[in-house]
C-alpha cells in the first residue's frame, strides 16, 4: 500500500488512554512527510535525469551507428579506388607494353627490310657491273673484230674539200 506525503501529514490517529503525545505524533509526520517529499522530488530528479541520459544514449547510439558506416562507406570508397586506379594502371602498362612490342617489331622489321634492301641494291649494283662490263667487253671485241673486218682508210684518199 503506497503513502503519499499529503496522506502521512494528514493522518489522524484515535486517542487511547495512555497513548502518545499527539503534538510529537503530529510533528513526527509533518517530518516524515517532508523527508518523504523530498525524496520523491529527488527520485522524480533522478528519473528525469535517467530518462535524459537515455535519450543521450541513443543519441550518442545513432552517432555511432551513423560513424560506423560512414567508416564502413568511407573504406570501401578507398578500396574501390584502390581497386580501380590499380585495374586502371594494369591497363595502362598492358597498353603501353603492346605499344612498346609493337614499335620494337616496326623496328625490327623495317631494320631487316632496309638490309634487305641494301642487300638488293648491292646485288642489281654487282649485276649491273658484270653487265655493263660483259657489254663493255662485247664491244671491245666487236671493236677489235672490226678493225680486222675493215680496210684501212689513208687519210689522202679520201676527198675532202
């Protein structure tokens, strides 16, 4: 059965023969009243300084839930950057490796094609060497030839005017 401060400082008790003093009675409950008073404003204080703290509580909760996962996006953010300027950078050293196979092979096959080259010029030069000399002998001997061929003409019997 729960008393509250109004009850116990209003309470009444029927006189007896040889009971107590009602003034000390009266007092003692106006004491007992006030004390109890003030406890329960104290316990109201409490309550409403638990219900604040709570309320704090489930802020400081949501606080941390919410830096939790912006921890949580903020890392997979960097992972996925990561991530991606790493695929990013394979791709361009893939690229810049084929660039660099390919030039090389240019290279390559244009350095063999110039040797091929010069190996042609050297082999139409040595042809045309024996060419020219083959036709240069041909009309050496014709030449030699001719002169057997033909009779020698004096200078006096031509006519020349």
């Amino acid at each position: 059965m729960k008393h509250y401060p109004a009850e116990i400082a209003h309470k009444t008790f029927e006189k007896k023969m040889m009971g107590y003093d009602p003034d000390d009675v009266s007092d003692f409950l106006t004491i007992i009243a006030a004390q109890m008073e003030a406890l329960l404003q104290e316990r109201s204080a409490f309550q409403t300084a638990l219900k604040e703290k709570e309320l704090q509580l489930l802020e400081y909760k949501d606080r941390d839930h919410v830096l939790k996962a912006t921890i949580t996006s903020a890392s997979q953010m960097a992972e996925k950057m990561r991530s991606d300027a790493e695929r990013e950078a394979k791709l361009i050293i893939n690229d810049a490796q084929q660039k660099a196979e390919m030039i090389t092979r240019d290279a390559k096959d244009s350095l063999k094609k110039s040797y091929q080259d010069v190996a042609d010029l050297k082999k139409a030069r040595m042809q045309f060497e024996a060419n020219l000399k083959a036709m240069a002998q041909a009309h050496l001997s014709l030449l030699e030839q001719g002169e057997s061929f033909m009779p020698r003409m004096r200078l006096p019997d031509l006519d020349i005017k």
